[in-house]
C-alpha cells in the first residue's frame, strides 16, 4: 500500500486463509494509523515465528530530541500503536494477552501482544475498531457545537480501562490560565533555534510523496508554493508570538478541552497513556467528534506542573481540544513493509 492508501484498508481483505504471520502482517496495517508526535510515526514491529504474538520496538532513529527529550511522547506515540493492534487482533481473532516492558535489559522493547484461546464479546469495541480509518488530528476549527455530556463520561471510562484519567477543563474565564500556558509555552519553545529547526525537518509540501511527517495541508497551508516555503520560514524566524497567541485562543474557543493524566511518570504510564489516548480519539470518532493536540505546556517542564490540579491530580501527560469539523485529509503513514521484520 501507498502512504496514503494505507486508510483504505479494508476488514473484507483479511486473509483469513492464510497463516498467521501473515493474519498479523495484514493487522498491521491497523497499528500504523495511530497518531504520533510530528506524525514520526516511531515504532517497530516483530512477528513471532509462530505467528501468535508480535513485539513492539520503540524506533528511537526517529525521536525528537527538542521537543521529547526524554522520549515520553515517543512511547506514548507507541502505546497508541499498539492499542489499535490489540483491537485489530481481537476483531479478527480471540482474546488478546499485553505484557508492557517486558524485558528490563531492552529499553526499546514496549510490549508484547499474544493471542490467547478465549473468545472476545466485540461489541462494545468494534465501534473503536471500525474507525481506526477514520481517525485523523483535525487542526482546523471545530463548530461551535456542544459535545454530549454522556459522551465525555464515556470518554472518561476509555482512559479508566488502561489506567489513566481524563480531566476536562471548564470554558469560558476558568480557561485563561491554561490559554495563557499554552501562549508562554510556544513562545519559548518557538524562540530556540534548534526547536525550529526540528519541526522544520518534519514538515512537508503539500506535492511531497513522503510517508511520515506533517504536509502543509495538515497545518492549514495551501498552494504547493507556500507549504514548499513553510520549513524554510520555520527554521528562519521567531514565530511565537504569534502563534502562542493564535494557539491560546484556539484552546479558549474549543467546545472541549481536556488533559490525560496518569499517576506516575515513566515508560510504562507513557504506554498506558498512549492506550488510553487511543481509545479516547477513537470512540470520540465513532460519535463525529474530532480532536487535536495542544501539548506545548506538557512539553515545557517549567509550565508543566501548572497544568495540574491540585492534590487530586494526576501526571499530565497530553492536552488535546475536542470537537465537531469537517471531514479533513489525513497524514502519510509509512507501508508495514517499512516497520516490521
């Protein structure tokens, strides 16, 4: 498949006469869509000999050393993976068996997922199945229409089930402190040079046939002259202020704005994280609802105990807005072919 025509696979082409490694080849193509930082899209996977499990690597050639120094929303990046694995696993097979980390001397080794004998009721997870091909970060502005109070509640029982929280934070003036962080933290970052640089390298035109990086379109940049210039104006001038301007009143005016906390601050949270983070963007899809990131604060380690609350809170760990839009193209995503051995 194209980096493109990978959100074109299709249940109807499982090849269920085939074996298994070739099954979990194919429910690969499931596992590449999930949403990462810069959309680096850094992980690997091995298929076991017998064709019941596959391991999880993280790909560290493909971090972000500015802006992730520490690689948690690498690892979050593959814990979102390896959600929408185990929900193409189970989809298409039985019970599925996740073991985080599971070797102290690999770092880069994230998880493991077998298939186990037990049968799976797929009913209340075909709908986060079914729109595995339909979720995609929406960055432009969402109708101002009110998302169903019984559906954030459902979101918050999706972060629940792999150990996470999600917490909602209230509109109108209570939000002005959080828009604040988000200005102040975009300023900073926007004013290192080696930060620009590094979105630079990850964006590209509009016409480029790259299968990872953010395409000018998925910014708001048309014309293929403009997104052709777009990594040259990054790298060249201080945008911040600006932009942090341009990001606060994006959070001020999102009918939804929330934080995934978790209550430690490791590789295994940051897996946890990214399961969570999965299943929360993909039953929101499964309702019309779309999402973005706004992570700068998160990022910032000065702002990012701001962005707590209280004795009661967690870890923050991601901040996205959610909403209603309009059906918006969707990121490359690299072919299995390139991510798996």
């Amino acid at each position: 498949m194209s980096a493109h025509s990978l959100w074109s696979v299709q249940e109807q082409d499982f090849p269920t006469s085939a074996s298994r490694r070739q099954q979990l080849r194919f429910l690969l193509n499931y596992a590449v869509l999930a949403p990462s930082s810069h959309n680096t899209q850094p992980w690997r996977f091995r298929i076991g000999d017998g064709g019941d499990s596959v391991e999880l690597w993280a790909d560290r050639s493909r971090r972000l050393p500015v802006a992730d120094p520490c690689d948690r929303e690498l690892f979050i990046s593959c814990g979102a993976a390896l959600l929408q694995l185990r929900l193409a696993m189970e989809n298409f097979g039985p019970r599925t068996y996740t073991e985080l980390l599971p070797d102290p001397g690999e770092p880069d080794f994230a998880a493991r997922i077998e298939w186990g004998h037990q049968p799976v009721d797929r009913r209340s997870e075909r709908p986060l199945f079914k729109n595995i091909v339909w979720r995609h970060t929406d960055r432009a502005p969402f109708q101002d229409w009110t998302v169903p109070a019984c559906l954030l509640r459902e979101l918050e029982a999706q972060a629940a089930k792999e150990g996470a929280r999600l917490r909602f934070l209230p509109a109108g003036a209570a939000r002005e402190p959080v828009a604040a962080l988000i200005s102040e933290a975009v300023r900073r970052q926007a004013a290192n040079p080696s930060f620009r640089r590094e979105l630079a390298h990850w964006m590209r035109p509009n016409w480029s046939e790259s299968s990872d990086g953010i395409p000018g379109f998925a910014v708001g940049i048309r014309g293929s002259l403009s997104s052709t210039l777009g990594p040259l104006l990054l790298r060249t001038f201080n945008w911040g202020s600006w932009m942090g301007k341009a990001e606060a009143r994006t959070a001020r005016e999102a009918p939804v704005l929330a934080v995934l906390e978790t209550d430690t601050d490791d590789a295994k949270a940051w897996l946890s994280a990214g399961q969570a983070l999965s299943r929360i963007l993909l039953r929101a899809c499964a309702e019309g609802v779309r999402a973005s990131f706004l992570n700068q604060p998160i990022q910032v380690p000065e702002l990012r105990a701001e962005l707590g609350d209280g004795a009661q809170s967690g870890v923050p760990q991601m901040m996205f807005r959610l909403g209603y839009g309009f059906h918006s193209k969707p990121t490359p995503r690299r072919p299995v072919e390139c991510v798996v051995s």
